[in-house]
C-alpha cells in the first residue's frame, strides 16, 4: 500500500515517519512528513491505534455497564466523560439530579480539567526540554488525586458519576483535602508561570509557531482552549449552560493570535478559573442530608442481615460498601430517579422489595431503558466539547452510541497546521493540542 | 556458567553471577511504550511522589536500542501489534518485558475484534502487573519483582538469546 504522501512526494525531498512508538506522538499516533531540509512541505497523519472498539462495544452493553468505559476515553479527566454520559441518559429519562449532587459534579469536573490541563501542558513542557516543570505538574495532580481518591475510592477509572446523582457523598474531612490540593495547585501555577511563560527558549519555541485563524479553527470543528486560544469565545458552559455554571462566576480566557503559546496560556489561565469556581462551590454547596457523626452508630452489617432473617432491623446498619458507611441516609441528597438508581445496600441485604429492585436493576432487558429516541448532550471536556449520542430502540441496550470527541477536530487540522513550518515545531504543536488517545480513537 | 572440569558451578563464578544480577537490577533503563490509560498512573509513578528512582530504575530512554526494560503501558490494538514486536526486536540483550495493566495483561475490559488479548501473544512477558490501571504502589512492587527475578537469573558471559 502507498501513502498519499508517497504519490505526491516530490523529487529530493526526504520522507521521514514519526511515530507511532515517537515520545513526541504519545504513542498512538503516526506522521509522515516531507521535509525540505528542515521544512515541513507536505504531512501525512494516521491515527486509529488505540481503536478499542467504544462504539460497537456499546452497542452490546446495557447502559449501566458502559459507564466504566466512559472513563477510559479521555483518561485525563473521567469524571467529564462520566458527566457527559449520564447527563445525555439523565436527558433522555427526564431526571435531574439533586443540587448536592450537582455540585459535587462540578468541584469534582472542576478538578478533572486542572488535572487534563496540567497533564497536557505537563507532557508539552516536557517534550520541549523543561523536565522541571513536567515533575511539578505531576506533583500538583497527585494532590487533586488525593481528593478523587478519598471521595471516589479510585484514582482514575471512578465511574462515580451515577444516573440521578453520584454514587456516595464526599467524605467528612473532604474541605481540608480540596483546600491542599487548591493550594498546591496554585503553587504550582504560580512556579510554572515563573518558569516557562517568560522563558525565552520556551518562548521561540511557541510564540508565533503554528498560527491558527478563528476560521480555520472553527471550519475544523475546534472547540475548547484550542478554539478559545484564537478568539473565539465559545465554552459549553457558558454558552449552553448545564448542572450549575449559569450560578457561578467565571471568566473564559481567550487567546489573541492562536499560536502555540495562546494555547498553552489559555490553559494555564483555565486552571485559576477552574480552581475559582471549585472554591465558590465549596462555599455555596447545600448541606448533606444526614450528618457524619450517625454514620458511626448502628447495627455492623453480618448483624443485620442475621437479624433481618427473623424480622426487619429497626436499627440502622453501619456499613456498607458505600465508601462512607450507610448510604441510604444520602440517598435524597445525591441521588434521585426511581427506576435508575441501585438501591441502598441496606436494603437490598435487608428487604424483599429493596432485593427485588436491585435484581430489577441489573437483569438482563431490565435496567435503565429511556424511551424510545434519540438525545445529544454536550458538556465541557479537558479539551473541549465532548458530546454523546445516544439513540435507544427502548430496550435496556442503546442503539447506537456516538461520541463527539473534541480532539478528534483538533488532531485533523494537524496537517494544515505544520506545513510550512520546520520540523522541531511539529512537538509543541502537537503538545499543546492535547492529543488523547482514548479519544482520539475510541 | 558451568566449571569446565566437573561441569558444577564453581564459587567465583556464582559470585560473579550475582554481582552482575546485582549490578543489573538496579541499573535498568526502561523503555515505556505508552499508549493508553495507564500511561497516566506510570506517569505518578515515575515522578516524585512515587519516584521509581528510589530503586535504580529512573532512567527513562526513549529509544529502544538503549533499554534493558520494556514497559507496555496500556492497550495493545492489532495495529499497534505490528509496532510493538518491531520495538522488542529492535531491544538488545539482555532484556524484560512488564505487562502494565489489565489491557497488557490480557486485553482487560476491551474483549472486541480490535484489541490483542494479552501481549504475550506477541512477545514474552516476565511481569504481569494487574489493575485497571494499577496503582503506583502495585507498580513499584512488581517491579522489585522483577528485580528479584533479575538477581536470581544466571548470567552469562557472552550474551545468548533467551530460550523462548
């Protein structure tokens, strides 16, 4: 087989192949460029090596079980792609979740970014020699992991994000947590902006290397920092706002030339704006519905499902595989949908109905099964808008499951983007494009 | 190494077996094949909270002709495949092969038409690490695994290819 490039290559130019196996290309991607010494005159990009299958797995899968696979598309920032789904089913059944529920959404999406930001910009620094800065960046996650760990029981793969809500309450000591990692965050930022925004070879590397006009930006279907790096203001939570950004204050950082270096500045700016609307949570977010203090009273559970043999516990049970101890206490905090929520454990170890329910749940051709129809919801991801759709037949299984992934876009303009530019620019490009391989390829 | 008169292993030449394990397992030089999820957690692994330099395998190199250990970080698609043996290939003697996480290991949730079902179909495996993604605590301890593993290997003067 003959690539394009190989037909129009022109005579005494070299051909030269970057990746898939390049530290550049993240190792999912392939470029094949023709270089005139240095100078990039025609590129060819070939993606598609970590199809995994998302869509056709889908296909197959009820719509309870294809939420783990939510969480390895962009694995950056899971909890965006689990928002993004559930809400797209939550919009089909007609739920909303509870205002806890939803501000949990937000502090936790909140985080997901900084954390899709500072792994983007981390692996483009990187890339262009500050070793510094990728290991502060890294430093910084692993704070904000802290709290995904404590609240979510995982670092990365969560699935906590449920139909109706999210699967337990933050923990009782969970402000203290946000507030190390938002500090250390923005200590972080503070050292990284000393450290590259005015770096002169940092600076020769971006400033004005890989000029994207808003034009090309938006006939590519850009959206995200990348778009919003050449002006364009276009973000989903302001435009089309959903959960509750139409109550927070935040600005949207925009880009003035659309070069390397607007797209790594928009995103450094993102993560204050982020880490802002994380704190303004943290002060407007509603009171849980049961205190931490009852969760430690109670029957422990071998007591009550032996008591409940004979006849129903009027104690309550202490713990449950919820991470906090009883969770059917919270349950009207953070989650709401009758057909589509699991039951609390208490119940389903305790009485018939709660068992039944549960059983109901996870059968197969039961479960969570929307009407009839198609629904399309698009929320902000790491790298902009990350759209589902869905089109269900009325079974528990969808039909067919698309899934708008925002680098996608992004990565396609890539050959446009670098011709005529030499070939050393091809790493920050690429780098502050923020390719995702999970993604990008589905 | 056998004794040429009595063909038993003789005492200089196990001690000298061991001080090659010894110098071998803290000096490895690792080549990560990142391609998915798990990228992520050998990235904390790799840096300083968890810092895998504590126990002399930081040096990363990027180029395979360089690395004693090849690390498969995430999903193996049957495009990829073709890669991934071209990178082994290329590897010289002597050298591991860490399966990292469940998609290395044996193709994890994704059990579709598109994903090789564990690299061991391709290439040799020493270490399998489990998890979806693993932790970095699990990574560190499979990797004095694999250390161990080293230290008890016998070495040989002239480099012969693994048997198998």
């Amino acid at each position: 087989m003959k690539y394009r490039i190989q037909q129009e290559a022109r005579e005494g130019t070299m051909l030269i192949n970057m990746g898939p196996s390049h530290p550049a290309m993240h190792g999912t991607t392939r470029v094949m460029l023709e270089l005139d010494g240095e100078k990039i005159i025609n590129c060819e990009l070939e993606m598609g090596y970590l199809h995994r299958g998302f869509e056709k797995i889908c296909e197959n899968k009820t719509f309870f079980n294809m939420l783990i696979y939510t969480d390895r598309m962009n694995y950056v920032s899971p909890l965006i792609n689990n928002t993004g789904y559930v809400m797209t089913l939550e919009k089909m059944l007609g739920i909303e979740a509870p205002e806890r529920a939803q501000y949990i959404r937000v502090i936790l999406n909140e985080f997901s970014r900084v954390c899709d930001h500072l792994t983007a910009l981390a692996a483009m620094c990187m890339e262009c020699g500050a070793f510094t800065v990728f290991l502060y960046m890294m430093k910084a996650r692993e704070y904000i992991w802290d709290l995904m760990e404590q609240t979510t029981g995982a670092r990365m793969t969560t699935s906590f994000i449920r139909v109706g809500g999210v699967r337990s309450d933050f923990p009782s000591d969970w402000k203290k947590t946000t507030r190390i990692a938002i500090d250390e965050t923005r200590k972080v930022l503070k050292d990284c902006h000393g450290l590259m925004s005015k770096n002169k070879i940092f600076l020769n590397r971006t400033r004005d290397v890989a000029i994207v006009t808003s034009e090309l930006a938006i006939n590519y279907g850009w959206t995200g920092p990348c778009l919003r790096s050449t002006g364009v203001n276009y973000d989903v939570r302001k435009a089309f706002p959903y959960l509750v950004y139409d109550q927070l204050e935040f600005e949207i950082p925009l880009g003035e030339r659309g070069d390397n270096f607007d797209r790594y500045m928009v995103r450094m700016q993102e993560m204050e704006q982020s880490l802002r609307m994380v704190e303004q949570c943290m002060a407007k977010i509603p009171k849980p519905s049961s205190s931490s203090e009852s969760v430690t009273k109670g029957l422990e559970p071998a007591e009550a499902i032996k008591a409940s043999r004979t006849k129903k516990p009027e104690e309550r049970i202490k713990l449950s595989p919820n991470l906090e101890g009883t969770e059917k206490e919270k349950y009207p905090g953070i989650l709401s949908g009758k057909k589509c929520i699991v039951p609390p454990k208490e119940d389903t170890y305790t009485n018939i109905e709660g068992l039944i329910s549960h059983f109901k749940l996870f059968m197969r051709g039961h479960g969570i099964r929307p009407p009839k129809g198609e629904a399309y919801f698009a929320v902000e991801g790491g790298s902009g808008e990350l759209g589902f759709y869905i089109i269900s037949d009325g079974t528990d299984k969808p039909y067919r499951l698309h899934l708008r992934a925002p680098c996608f876009h992004i990565v396609a303009a890539l050959e446009e983007i670098v011709r005529g530019n030499y070939l050393a620019d091809i790493i920050p490009t690429f780098g502050s494009m923020n390719m995702i391989g999970g993604e990008l390829d589905r | 190494m056998k004794h040429k008169k009595d063909g038993k292993v003789g005492f200089i030449t196990t001690t000298f077996n061991s001080m090659l394990g010894w110098g071998r397992k803290f000096s490895l030089y690792q080549y990560p094949f990142i391609t998915a999820c798990c990228g992520m957690e050998y990235m904390s692994a790799a840096c300083a909270h968890y810092d895998l330099d504590r126990f002399g395998m930081g040096w990363t190199r990027f180029t395979p002709r360089q690395a004693d250990m090849l690390l498969v970080v995430g999903t193996i698609s049957h495009k990829e495949a073709p890669v991934l043996r071209t990178v082994y290939d290329q590897m010289t003697e002597p050298k591991w092969v860490v399966a990292f996480g469940a998609c290395a290991v044996s193709g994890g949730i994704y059990d579709n038409y598109a994903v090789v079902q564990g690299i061991d179909r391709i290439i040799p495996v020493d270490v399998y690490i489990p998890g979806c993604p693993p932790r970095p605590e699990t990574i560190i301890n499979a990797l004095i695994k694999l250390q161990e593993k080293i230290q008890k290997e016998g070495h040989e003067w002239r480099f012969q290819k693994k048997k198998s």
